[in-house]
C-alpha cells in the first residue's frame, strides 16, 4: 500500500504545484477592467518652483517573465490526418512542438468553424457567446446570434487591458456576415473596440480562396494578390505574422504578446501550389478504406490510442472506395492529394512562426498551443467537386460534368488551381477521423468533435512523449492562460458584467500525464446532433443531417429532437464511441440526457437545432442587406457578397447608365468568383453576359448589333420562373437604351450564395474573375465612365 500511496502524493504534489510555480507570486484579483489610471505621484503648485515633480514607478499588471503565447488552429482537418500522430500528411511543425512539449489525444472542439473559434477566444461555451452555428446562418436566437456578447469578453480584450500586444492572423468567421462591409459597423471585427486583438490581418467570412482572397488589415479591406505572381495566402499572413512579431519585439521589447494564427487551410476549396500535391502522388492510390486501416495500425504503434481501441465501420450512407468507379478514380485520388499537399503547406507556414521565435530568442518562454482543427475534417464536398457551393446550394451534379469541366480547362493539374475551387469526396474526410465515427458537422460522434493538441513551452514544460488522457475543450485555452499569468476573470469589463467561464485550467496536466480529470462534464451541440460527455460516459445522437449526403433530406421538416434515438458510450472502455452500451445501462443514459437539457438551457441552446432556422427550415432569413433597392457609383467595388444584391437568385432590374466610346472595354458589375458568379462586361463594341453555375453550366449572352456611344442606359432584367422546382430557372433580358439586344434562359439558378467571401464590383471585378473571358485580364477595370447603377427587386 505504501508505494501507490506515495505514487498518489507524488501526483497530487504535481498537481497542485504545475500552477503555482509556473510563474512568480500571483498578483491580486483584479475584479474590474481596464485597470484605474496611475495616479500622478508629482504635487502641483501656483509655479513650477512651488512644485513637487516625482512620476510613480509604472507597475506591471502581471507576473514577472510572463511568457508570449501563441495560439496555431488549423481548419477542416481530421484527427487521424498528421503524421504527428500516424497520420497520411507530414506535419514537421506539429511533430517539433509535440517533441518540444506534451500533447492531448481526448481534446475537442464544438464540431463547427465559428462554434469553436468563440470558444476558444472567449473560455465560454458556443451557444454562450451566441455561436451556435456559422455566422451566415445568424438568427435571432440568442444562442445564434452570431455575435459574441460584451458579456464574454475574449482573452485578447483581457489579456490587452494586463498588458499583452495582440494580433490575430488569417480566417476569423465571428463577426455577423451583413457587418462585414468597408463601412462595418465594426465592433464585432477582430480589430474592433469589442473584440479587442490590436491588429488583424485576414479574411472575415468562412472561407476564402487562397490565390485571390478578399482580405481585410484592421478595418481596411485590401486585394493582396492583385498584380502579383505565386501568391498564396497561408504564405502571405505569415509574413504578415512574422513581420508584426519582430516589429512588436523591436519595439516594445518588454511587453509580451498574444497572437492568435488560424489559416484558412484546410477548409475548402482546396487551393496549393502544384508542387505541394505532387508530393502525394500514388499515396493514394488504394483509397480511404485502405487509408483508414493504415493509419489505425500506426496510431496503435505509436501508442497515440489505446491498444483496445475498436474502428469503428464505414457508415452505409457513405460510399465504399470500391463502390467508385474505375474511370473516377484518378479524379478522386487527385482531390486528396491536392487537400494533402494544401495541408503540409500550411503545417509548414506555422514552422516559419516557430523558426521566428528562435530567430528572435523568444522561443524558451512562448507558450505555444497548435489545435491540429476547428473540427473534423468536412465531408462538404460530399461526391467530391471542382467547386464546392455547389453542395453549399443543394444542387444535385455528376461526377461526369465535374471531370468534363475539369478536362477542359486543363486537366487533372488544374485541380487546386486558381481556375477551380476543388474539394474532395467525403470518403477522405471520414478516413481522416480515424478511428472515429463521422466528420465535421456531427457533435454526436468524436470524428467531429476530437482533435489532436500539442502544448510546447521549454522553459517550463518538460517534454513528454505520454498523450495526456485528460478530457478537455477548446474553452479550457484561456482559463488556462488565465491560470498561468494568475488572472481572476474579471467580474466587470468595460462596465459590463461579465458570463462565468465554463473553460478549466489544463495545467494539472502539464507536469503529469496521471493528473486527475477536471473537466467532468461538458456538452455538444450543432445544428441537432448533440452529445453530453460526464465523467468518462457520453450520451450522443447523430441528429437530422447527414453531411455527406446531397440535397437536403424532406423528413427534415418534420423532425423533431424529442425523436431522436440516443446511444450510450463508456469512454474508460471505448476510445472511438465503437460500443453502444445504452441498453444495458438505461439509467446512465436517462442520466446524461437529462444533463444535456439543464446544460442546454443555461447554455441557451434552446431551441436544440436551432441553427436550422436559417439554414433548411426559412433560408430566406439568413443575414442580408435588407435593402430592395440598391443605388450605386463606381467607386463601390468589393462589397461581400453577404451584403449584396441577390442577383443569381431573386428577380431584379440592373439600370446603368455609362458613358461609352468606340474603344470601352471592361466589366461593367460583377457578383461572385470564378467558382460562380454573375457578370456583365463590354468588349469588342458588344455587350457580354454570364451566369456562371458553379463552373459545370455557363450560360452566356452577346449582344450583336454595335452598341451606341455617349450616354447610354443599360437594363439587365431577371425574372426568376416561379414553378416550384429547385433550383429555378432564370429569364434574362438585356436592353440598350429601351430597345432589346439579348436575351435567353438560365436554366438552374443559384437559391443560395456563389461564394463565401469574394464580392461584389461596379466597373471591375475584383478577387476572383467570374469569367474565363477575361481571367487572365483581372481585375478587367471598365475604362468609361458608369455614372450610376441601381439594382431593384421585383419579387
């Protein structure tokens, strides 16, 4: 008895020590933020001469070798992908931190981008902080609002007011969609007054191409990649991070920093250099069913699960490598090796912050934490696409017109490419969560939910090759940063009364892999499909989506979570959820579901799938410009398409009216990119139209009389067919100067969004070119003049 109760002394000893001696003596709460001014220690009198000049000392805020901290997430990416771990994709950096420190195999994220962002940035849980579900799919729920409340403040707001420099780099996806404009408002930009980071450099929306992102410094949106060679964005916000970093340390030497690095990789479409993939060919070769047994083999060596650990079976709504057919294949297998190669490449980019901390000597006393993801890998590219709203929309395709379009603009190499926005087949994305069940999107099940953690800091953590077994969440990031620096969580911020943190330190476990679990309990939940973890047991059911399934299921409509089947899983016993044991143990699982509603109304995560309000149940509520007549010049030019007219999907009327000369040429408006847009341009004395459908169907008109000179108006108008089919079809006619020129029929319509992130453009089209007429030609400027567009809706 002896030996394993010194063994218990030991750990507690570790336990209790880990946060003590971090770093220096604590500092005393501060209950209220920001900190009162320094009072003048100097006495003023009548003169100068009758004056006492004496300035107090400046007091730090916080303990002596506070250490810099840096936060890396990647996007869209499963736990079973890093080599790290036993993985199909090299990942150098996450092996150098993880050989640095100490790394997490139960650590979780809300199964969602913008959920797990709020979560990790504010230490609350999602619905909390009005994160349910994306911020396009906003409501007015206040558990989906989209907007973090002044109630939670982010860490980089506290840790700001401490003394911290922040900055925050690459994908953001928390501030409402119909905020984000050049005029804002801009107190939900990372940059803004109620986030608080000092600096951003990134893009705002879900997504983004990588080649020709609409970006935005502060509150400043910019085109980067205009007039330039080989961009690429992952490249470009490490500079951006590599640059600030030494600029802070040059500057303000002794005040450290918090940077918070989420690129978009690798979150579709699936956008990297040619080289990059061409590391993976043949990797793939053999499919994601031989994938998936491969690397369960390796993650059992490497002894990143437990040797009992069962994998779990391929479900029957997904198709089997073997289902897909041979003359398919080369399609499929380029598609992850192209997600592959995307992904190192931006392991790689966070090596560079790595190789700049070493460069700078900081690198002993930077706390680095690397989320390997947001979530699981998406199965969104459901069959696998050159261009992924397609999916997004709900519009059914064949693999054989996504090959055939493929084929014509180059071949299998143009995958990846700036010409497509490629994403792969859910296959992958279920192999990629190894030895989970389910991907991105599913909160019931762990391949949504769990993600790989690495935790370096060398000067006072030891390196440990043991995964820690404790149960954690990305809420527990900043109470543990909280922890370390002895930050109470402020009572009051800004005057405003502030939400208890539902995050615990991860300290414990930093010095022990055998420390004791202190997350006991925490919930699930995106759009229905939900899970109650508490004290080793989870409670799960899938809900009513299956994301990797096209189009959008009828039952829906009527479903119901009262309805729902619920399973049962012991995680002492079951590592991938592989074990359903609810029948047995009816009372555990009454337990935790009764757990899961008391959690979900303190949560306000009632209405349970609450996301689907906007999302199937009433689309026509998501965030928009509420406007029905747009009225613009031409200096308006990427405006986010969130905030724009709807002219792929609703009945409009575009007038403008320009000045045109024998020798006009340029775009005339724009909406959307080359994965899918609307445009209209002038060239060769001609008027030209496209409606491009997601790349696979391009309906295009041209005028063929010459057209006049002068002052001339324009009318593009739409009428949507109202038949009741989904997607409808279009009616365009285009009229110069009331006369009609053209017209002709766009036989599916877009009834969502083209992109999530390009925009739309009077007298240019920026970012992403719609049309392949002119992509080489970019930004295509129209040389005239156009003195005023409206655009009015008809419906």
């Amino acid at each position: 008895m002896k030996k394993p109760l010194k063994n218990h002394l030991r750990a507690r000893w570790l336990e209790v020590s880990a946060s003590l001696l971090l770093l220096g003596t604590p500092a005393l709460a501060q209950e209220s933020l920001p900190f009162p001014p320094t009072p003048s220690g100097s006495k003023a009198g009548p003169t100068i001469a009758e004056s006492t000049y004496s300035p107090l000392p400046v007091k730090s805020h916080l303990p002596a070798n506070a250490p810099n901290i840096l936060v890396i997430m990647l996007d869209d990416v499963g736990p079973a992908l890093p080599s790290t771990f036993g993985g199909v994709i090299e990942t150098r950096t996450l092996s150098r931190v993880a050989g640095d420190g100490i790394t997490y195999n139960r650590f979780h994220n809300a199964a969602m981008c913008s959920p797990t962002r709020a979560a990790l940035l504010t230490g609350r849980n999602h619905h909390r902080v009005g994160s349910g579900q994306i911020t396009e799919l906003a409501n007015d729920w206040d558990g989906y609002s989209g907007r973090i409340p002044r109630t939670s403040a982010t860490a980089a707001k506290v840790l700001g007011y401490y003394g911290y420099a922040t900055s925050a780099f690459g994908k953001w996806h928390n501030t409402p969609a119909n905020e984000t404009t050049a005029v804002g408002p801009y107190t939900n930009w990372p940059a803004g007054q109620g986030i608080g980071f000092d600096y951003f450099y990134g893009f705002l929306a879900g997504e983004s191409s990588q080649w020709e992102p609409a970006v935005v410094e502060n509150t400043v949106r910019i085109d980067p990649s205009e007039g330039k060679k080989g961009y690429h964005f992952t490249e470009d916000m490490t500079d951006k991070a590599i640059s600030w970093m030494k600029q802070e340390r040059a500057l303000t030497p002794d005040r450290p920093f918090f940077m918070y690095w989420a690129p978009g990789a690798s979150h579709g479409p699936h956008h990297i250099f040619k080289e990059w993939a061409d590391k993976y060919r043949g990797k793939f070769d053999e499919g994601w069913d031989v994938m998936r047994e491969r690397v369960f083999a390796r993650q059992k060596e490497l002894g990143w699960i437990p040797k009992d650990t069962e994998l779990t079976p391929r479900p029957k709504t997904l198709a089997a490598w073997a289902d897909i057919p041979e003359d398919e294949k080369p399609f499929q297998r380029r598609l992850m090796e192209v997600f592959a190669g995307y992904t190192e490449h931006a392991d790689a980019q966070a090596g560079r912050l790595i190789d700049a901390l070493d460069e700078l000597g900081i690198r002993d006393n930077t706390l680095v934490f690397y989320i390997w993801g947001d979530n699981g890998s998406s199965a969104e590219g459901q069959n696998g696409t050159i261009s992924e709203f397609l999916a997004q929309n709900g519009i059914p395709s064949e693999i054989k017109d996504h090959i055939r379009t493929m084929n014509e603009l180059g071949g299998l190499d143009v995958l990846g490419s700036p010409k497509v926005d490629n994403m792969y087949h859910a296959g992958w994305a279920w192999a990629g969560s190894t030895p989970h069940r389910s991907t991105k999107l599913i909160a019931a099940h762990f391949g949504g939910t769990r993600t790989p953690l690495a935790v370096s800091w060398p000067s006072k953590i030891k390196p440990d090759k043991t995964p820690r077994p404790q149960f954690h969440h990305v809420n527990d990031i900043v109470p543990t940063i909280y922890d370390i620096l002895h930050i109470t969580p402020p009572k009051l911020v800004d005057a405003v009364s502030q939400d208890p943190l539902d995050g615990t330190s991860m300290t414990s476990s930093f010095a022990s892999s055998t420390a004791p679990d202190h997350k006991t309990e925490q919930y699930f939940e995106v759009m229905g499909s939900r899970a109650y973890y508490k004290d080793g047991w989870i409670a799960s059911t899938f809900g009513p989506r299956v994301p990797w399934q096209a189009g959008v299921d009828p039952s829906i409509m009527t479903w119901s979570p009262k309805n729902d089947v619920w399973e049962l899983h012991d995680l002492k016993k079951d590592f991938s959820q592989g074990k359903d044991v609810a029948a047995a143990n009816p009372g555990k699982l009454d337990e935790l579901k009764k757990a899961f509603d008391v959690s979900a109304k303190d949560n306000k995560v009632y209405p349970v799938g609450g996301a689907l309000w906007s999302a199937i149940f009433h689309p026509e509520d998501q965030p928009s410009n509420p406007a029905k007549t747009f009225n613009y010049t031409q200096e308006v030019v990427g405006v986010p398409e969130f905030t724009a007219p709807k002219l792929g999907s609703r009945s409009n009327l575009v007038t403008i009216d320009a000045d045109l000369q024998h020798d006009s040429k340029g775009v005339l408006y724009s909406l959307g990119a080359v994965s899918g847009g609307i445009a209209l341009w002038v060239e060769d004395g001609k008027l030209h139209y496209e409606y491009n459908l997601f790349e696979i169907e391009r309906t295009q008109l041209e005028t063929t009389a010459p057209l006049p000179t002068g002052k001339v108006k324009i009318e593009v108008e739409t009428t949507r067919k109202a038949s009741g089919a989904r997607p409808a079809s279009l009616d365009i006619v285009i009229r110069v100067d009331g006369k009609e020129v053209s017209k002709g029929r766009v036989p599916r319509a877009a009834p969502g969004s083209f992109t999530a992130n390009d925009a739309f453009d009077v007298g240019r089209d920026s970012y992403s070119p719609v049309s392949l007429a002119y992509f080489d030609r970019k930004p295509f400027a129209f040389n005239g003049k156009i003195r005023h567009l409206k655009v009015e809706y008809l419906d």
